[in-house]
C-alpha cells in the first residue's frame, strides 16, 4: 500500500473560501512571471507533498519536479499546447516540462504534487495526461466486490496506478447512506458542486475539503441537491459499517442542518414583507 506523501494531520472538514490566500514561494509551480497565490489545503512535512488551490493570471513554464494531480476548476488555457477548461484532470509525471499559458482572466486549480513542487527552466522527461470532461465513461464502484452499488452513485476514474487512484464521484439528489462507515485507505475529497452532508460533522458545500487517516469512522451521508467531488486515495480499499450513535442518525441530523439552512433549502413559498 503506498503511504509516501500522506503523512499528513486529519482535515476533517474545511471551507476553502474561509483560508487565507499566501503568494506561491518562489522557485514552485505557479510562481513564475510575477507569481500566483495558493491556499494550502494539507501537507505531509516530510516529503513536502501537498494539496493546494492555485490561482494564477500569468504563463507558467519550467519543469515540474514532482509527480501531480491537477484538476481545473475555473479559467481557460493551453499546457502545452492542449486547451484545459473546468473539468480538465491533468497528471503530471515527475520532471515533466510544461508551457501553462493561462487566457483570460484567473486559473484556479486543485494542484496535488506527490513531493515538494519544486519548478524551473530546463529539459524535461515526463509525460502530461490531460483529460477533458465528459458524460462517457461513468461507472458504478467496481472494487467493493459482492456488495450490492447504488444506482445513484457513478465515478469516473482519473488515475490508477501504483500511486494511488485518483477519480470523480457523482450522486443523484437524494443520495442516502444510513450507516456510519470507515475504510483502511487514507482519502481526500473537494468538493466540486452539490452538498453532501458527512454526519455529525456537518454539510460539505462547493469549496469544502477533507483528508482523513484509514479507518476513521464518517456518516451517516445525504445530499439534497446532489453534487460532484474529486477523490484521492492511497489504495483500493474495503467498508466498514455500524450503526450511529444515538442522535447521529439521518432523521436527527438532516432535519438540524438542512432545515436551518437556507442555502440548502431554498424557500420557494411568498416572500416575507
């Protein structure tokens, strides 16, 4: 099971609008021609692996020495002269050259680097994944086996190699997991579009993000509206359930948290005067 670069504290979860914007230091990807700005997300100390948002109006050019998960979540572009829009996944190996010419307005990317993202002029011998969005290739989540998938969650898989797996997970509004579950692979999530509530700790909104360690219980879940995520994982891994603690159910928490929302429950009744 890999475990380089997710040594990592537990993130379990956080509203990306609610951290601070930082310049990207100098001498790492998104730093080049007046530099970008970064959130960072989570880091493994040790390696200098990391999850981050990217913000960037200027062109990045260099090699990347670390391998990377890049997901496009606003602004339009080439890399290497392949266009990226939303929705683009790019996977960049270790030392590979990328052009990043942004057009107009603001990049915003998830950046994911195996190892301390470190950018500079030079040759470069790896190779760039780019692959856009689609409504192919969607399917049910295969690895669990014998046991029975819902038929209103589908994936889309990114990456799987010996890395980890890397995929897009999409649920239908209604979505509705009534046990309490953990699993003995490390995961992160950021949350794309949609919400999803993870049980007691709250509603996942666009923006939100969580890294937990293998084995951490989570849930019950359900999603009002429905919504998209990008996961990251070290390794294919099995389930676990129980049931929840008392007050921790579904009828006890979607009622506290949806009903005093009004984000997640829009009135559609007569205005108040």
């Amino acid at each position: 099971m890999q475990t380089d670069m997710w040594n990592r504290p537990d993130v379990d979860f956080v509203s990306t609008q609610d951290l601070p914007w930082a310049p990207v230091p100098g001498g790492q990807f998104g730093s080049g021609h007046g530099g970008g700005l970064r959130k960072t997300l989570s880091v493994d100390e040790e390696d200098g692996a990391r999850t981050e948002l990217l913000a960037f109006t200027n062109r990045q050019q260099g090699v990347l020495s670390a391998q990377a998960d890049i997901f496009v979540i606003a602004g339009r572009g080439t890399v290497n002269d392949e266009p990226y829009a939303p929705g683009t996944y790019l996977h960049a190996q270790a030392m590979t050259e990328l052009d990043w010419v942004p057009g107009v307005g603001e990049t915003v990317l998830y950046f994911g680097p195996h190892s301390t993202p470190d950018f500079a002029a030079g040759p470069g011998a790896g190779a760039l994944t780019v692959l856009h969005e689609t409504r192919d290739e969607w399917v049910s989540m295969g690895w669990r086996g014998d046991e029975p998938q819902p038929a209103d969650v589908r994936i889309r898989w990114l990456r799987r190699d010996e890395a980890g797996i890397v995929f897009l997970v999409g649920m239908l509004p209604g979505y509705t997991a009534v046990n309490e579950e953990k699993h003995p692979v490390y995961e992160e999530s950021f949350k794309i579009a949609g919400d999803l509530m993870l049980g007691r700790r709250g509603v996942v909104k666009p923006g939100g993000y969580f890294f937990r360690s293998p084995q951490t219980w989570h849930g019950p879940l359900y999603s009002r509206t429905g919504n998209l995520s990008l996961i990251r994982k070290n390794d294919f891994g099995s389930t676990d359930y129980r049931d929840p603690l008392p007050g921790h159910d579904l009828g006890s928490l979607v009622p506290a948290f949806y009903d005093r929302d009004a984000s997640l429950t829009p009135s559609l009744g007569p205005s108040q005067r």
